[in-house]
C-alpha cells in the first residue's frame, strides 16, 4: 500500500535526523542528469506527486518547498498540497539564497551528489560556505530507502544498431572522438551522456521513455579504447562483434572502483553533464580533471550522409501518418464529432503505430485545443483531457522515434469558423517561420544570432514567445540534442552542415489560444552563393506535412513569402501523394492548394 505524501516527508525527515540534516535537497533528475527520466527514478514525483519536467524540492525540518518554473505555475497547484509544500518560483528565487535565508549558520544542507552536476555542487558549496552552512553529500538516499513500491528496472534488451543505419563503425567514432580528448590534453573522458555513449558504440535501448537509449557510464581513452558500466545482462549475443575491438563491458557496480584506479589520469569531463559523485571520487583518488564538453556532442550533431538520408526517408513516412491524421480530424470535425485532446492524440499515435520502423513518442504528445495551448508544454495527462469546441483552434505538437531517425513537428489547425485575430497571429508566426527557414548566413553563425529572424514580425507588432525558436534533434536518439539552439540566450556553438534543428516560432495568449508551427531544418552548404567571397550556410526543410492554409491572412504575406508556403505545399504535395490514397489523397490535395 502507498503511503500519503505526508508520511514520505516524515520518512525522508526520520533521515535527515539520522545524519544531523537541516535541510535535503531533491532535484528532478537521476544519475544521468538528461531530460527524460526513468520512471523508477523519478524521486522528486515521489516524494510530492508533481509530474513536470523541471523542478526542485527542498525538504527542511518542519516544512518544504517545491521550486518549478513558469511552465508549471498552474500544474503545481493541482498536483502539490499546498499544505505540505511552499510554491516557489525555480527561475525568480534561487535555491541556494532561498535556504541561506531559511536556516541559520552552522546548517547542515543534505545532497544526493549522483542527481546533480559537480558545476552545481561547486556552486552550492561556495554559497553556503559564504553563509556558514555546510553542504554535506549523502551515500544512501533518502528516497530510496523508504520507497517501499519501487518501479523495476527495465529489462529490455539493447538495440545493436546496424552500420548500414549509422553510417559509421563504433571504431570509426571511438578513433574521431579519442583524437578530441588526446586534442584536450586528457588522457581519457568521462562520456556519461546516454545518448553519446549509444551513438558512440552504435548501440540503443529501451531503458528510458522517449529516448532509445541503455543506462550506464563510459570512459573513453585517448587511443579508442572503452569501457562502457551497464547492465550486462542486457547486452544482446554478437554484441562485443557489433562494436568491435577495444570495448569492454562491466556491471554498473564496478564504475567505483574503476574511478578510484585514476590517480595521475588526466581525466576530461563535463561539469555542467556529468554528475558530482563520479567526478569527486575521481579527483579524490588523484586523476586531474580537465574541464570541458561532452567530446562527443558536437561530432554526433553533425549528421552523416546515411544518416540525414535516414531522417528524410522517415520525415516522409511520418509526413504521410500525420497527414493522415490531419484528414481525419476534418472529416471528424465536419461531422460535428468533437473529440477531447487524448483521444486526439491516440488516434495520432495509431497513424505511426502502421509504420514498421516505428518504436515510440519521441516526447510526450502536446494535444491541446482552445486556452491550454496558450500553455506552450501543456500534457493533457496531468489533468481531465479537454475536449474540442467549434470556432476555435488546436496545437498538436508530437514526434516519433524511428529506426531511421527522430522526428518533432508543430501544427496549429482551424476547428470551424476562426476570427481575424487568430489569423493575423498565425500569419506572423509564418512570416517569422519563413523568414528563418530562407536565412542564409556564413560559416561561424550561432542559433543566438539567427534567432532574431523568427521573431521579427511579431516584434513589429508588440509580441514574442518565452522559448527557443529551435532545438538540435538526434538521428533515433534524444529529440533535444545539444550543443547547438536557436534561441535569444547566449550559445556559441556554430551552425554546421548536418546539423539538424527546430523551426518552430510561436504565440501565445493566455486564456484564449496558442500558436506554433514548427518543421525540422537541416544544415547545408548554399548552392547559390558557392562562389561568394565567405562559405554560405543556408537550411533544407525535412518536415513535409501542410500548414493550415485556412488560418493565414494572404494580405499579410509579401509576393516571395505567398511563393515560399505555396512552394512548400506543392513539394509536400509532390512527396507524400504517391504514398496516400481515397478520401486521404484528396484531402492532401486540398490541403496544399496555392493560396
């Protein structure tokens, strides 16, 4: 039987006071520090039932605080007592200041040094020592010793991912990517990054939701050689064949002890990816750590040949199941039959499930009709799934992960009748859309400098989003991947050829309605200023599914950006019709008409 929320924060505190704790700390994040969490995993749910994506909870001894930002203001207050837990903004309050003010000096500030990263603990320890408190590092969590009805592991085998999909061997990678760290002056790095290790070793899995990965933690040498920590047991027959010479394979356990074996190692690390816990008990037993990045992530944003063709063979079979849908949906809403944001996003899913190479959401779907896309991360599961009204609009942001690459994609549709207002707001995100999809910029741009382009018309008229305009995504890997973005927030990572990014400027009214069109555009070098005195960039669109042409004001729109969305539909409608039929061909042929 499941004990109240209550009853787990005494659980916790019965701890606290074992250790001589004034206050712990529970981030929502595991050892892996990535975005997407195992279930088993998830303590900060646990111990509060907040189900977002982003958060922190400080536990004292008589009361709490959970500190979300401003995408989960409404969520919070439905799925946290309030009681039992202080609302605090996680942006607007910092954690750290927030506890020297609650606690006197000579406080004793509990952590879990394998949930946070060891830039955050550096961090944490400087400010508390300035406040005379101590940050004090926990063997056993709390958590975990009292969360009687644990979820298991996942015991799904790894995935060994074929050459011919990778386009390279896992020696190849593991050669380029050692050349990096010997480049750094480590003699090996810490790759704990889930996503880079698989693409490292051509390997995935099922051990996280949304994300094709396996659990565990690499360390790559100078000269190629690895030794990946995991669950063995998981690792399919012929595996040591797939990857080839110089990987070895050891269970989770043994990470400790190889760690304690550095001494004099020059070891290269992320400090802002990789956890404390691992980093600390390296530099204890004597290895220098050499700040810097993942080595890998750069290397794998950059797409190979096999694998952008990968991306544009599946971003055309998604294109035909989410067209398929999008024909659905008007036929359904021409008959009146007003469905709620679940089944929506079900029938979504039932479109993709058709497709072979198809293995799961690439992220949670976001279904969501009228005033909830105004909430731009909305998850209908957290609440009583709306349902669609006449005259209104409906966001559906969704994505797949495929054997053949990753896809994300934003449209925002007519239900009925719309007012001038929602089409004047959709033109200009158009225009802001069109106007970042046509850039061409030289070698050495960043997403920081580009950003500007998607949100220029919405600027004119006294408006802007809160989020990036564009995100990296991976080739069946994370659909965020770093390093490179779009957004207005400093970042100086370069655009480079492969690289694929999101498109995917929006508006928001709070209330009333949300708007986003998002398409993913990959990185290439631009024909048609080949010959210009400084190497040209530009973007090709790998999303080929119809905007909604019945939610644009054309008045709005100058000749060359009328051409770019009639163009678009006409390439649309030239790759997907070969692949649709009947009722669904004519409504694709509708549905791309020139405007």
């Amino acid at each position: 039987m499941s004990q109240s929320i209550a009853a787990r924060l005494d659980a916790v505190r019965s701890e606290m006071a074992k250790a001589n704790l004034d206050a712990f700390i529970v981030p929502r994040a595991d050892e892996y520090l990535g975005e997407y969490v195992p279930e088993r995993n998830e303590r900060m749910q646990w111990i509060s039932h907040f189900t977002g994506s982003a958060g922190m909870i400080i536990i004292l001894k008589e009361s709490a605080a959970i500190f979300v930002d401003g995408r989960y203001t409404v969520q919070v207050k439905l799925q946290v007592d309030g009681e039992l837990f202080q609302y605090m903004s996680l942006t607007d309050t910092p954690q750290i200041q927030w506890l020297a003010a609650s606690l006197g000096s000579d406080a004793r500030i509990g952590y879990d040094p394998r949930l946070h990263p060891l830039s955050w603990q550096k961090s944490a320890e400087s400010q508390l020592n300035k406040a005379q408190m101590t940050l004090v590092a926990v063997d056993d969590n709390p958590i975990d010793l009292h969360w009687q009805d644990r979820p298991l592991a996942s015991n799904a085998a790894a995935i060994l991912f074929d050459e011919k999909r990778a386009g390279k061997s896992s020696q190849q990678k593991r050669q380029q990517i050692a050349a990096i760290v010997a480049e750094s002056g480590a003699d090996m790095a810490l790759i704990t990054s889930l996503d880079s290790f698989c693409w490292l070793l051509n390997i995935r899995g099922n051990d996280v939701p949304r994300l094709p990965v396996i659990l565990g933690t690499a360390l790559l040498t100078a000269n190629g050689d690895m030794t990946l920590f995991t669950d063995v047991e998981k690792l399919p027959a012929g595996t040591s064949e797939h990857v080839g010479s110089g990987v070895s394979f050891k269970a989770e356990s043994e990470l400790k002890d190889a760690l304690k074996e550095l001494a004099g190692v020059k070891l290269l690390a992320d400090q802002n990816s990789s956890n404390a816990w691992s980093q600390l008990i390296a530099e204890q037993a004597g290895a220098i750590l050499i700040p810097g990045f993942d080595p890998v992530s750069l290397v794998k944003a950059q797409k190979n040949t096999t694998e952008l063709a990968g991306m544009r063979a599946c971003h055309i079979r998604d294109g035909v199941a989410v067209s398929r849908f999008l024909a659905w949906l008007d036929m359904e809403v021409e008959s009146e039959n007003f469905h709620d944001e679940g089944v929506l996003a079900d029938k979504l899913e039932s479109f993709r499930l058709e497709d072979e190479l198809y293995k799961e959401p690439s992220f949670d779907t976001i279904s969501a009709v009228g005033a909830n896309a105004a909430m731009c991360h909305y998850n209908h599961n957290n609440g009583i799934p709306a349902t669609m009204t006449n005259n209104s609009i409906y966001l559906v942001d969704s994505g797949a992960q495929y054997l053949d690459g990753t896809t994300d994609v934003t449209r925002t549709i007519a239900i009925g009748q719309v007012t001038s207002e929602h089409k004047k707001m959709v033109t200009l995100v158009l225009k802001g859309h069109i106007a970042l999809d046509q850039a061409k910029f030289p070698r050495g741009t960043t997403g920081q400098q580009l950003d500007g382009f998607a949100r220029q018309y919405l600027w004119q008229h006294g408006f802007d989003y809160d989020h990036g305009t564009g995100h990296g995504v991976g080739h069946f890997l994370n659909v965020h991947e770093g390093p490179q973005r779009i957004a207005k927030n400093s970042n100086d990572v370069a655009l480079l050829p492969g690289m694929v990014v999101s498109n995917e400027p929006g508006y928001y009214r709070a209330g009333e309605f949300g708007i986003r069109l998002e398409n993913l555009i990959t990185v290439r070098p631009c024909a048609a200023l080949a010959n210009a005195e400084r190497e040209m960039f530009e973007f090709d669109v790998l999303t080929l599914i119809p905007m909604d042409s019945r939610l644009i004001d054309k008045s709005l729109l100058t000749d060359a950006e009328l051409n770019w969305f009639n163009d678009y539909h006409q390439l649309v409608y030239k790759t997907l019709a070969p692949l649709m039929q009947g009722c669904e061909l004519n409504w694709l042929e509708n549905a791309t008409k020139a405007i």
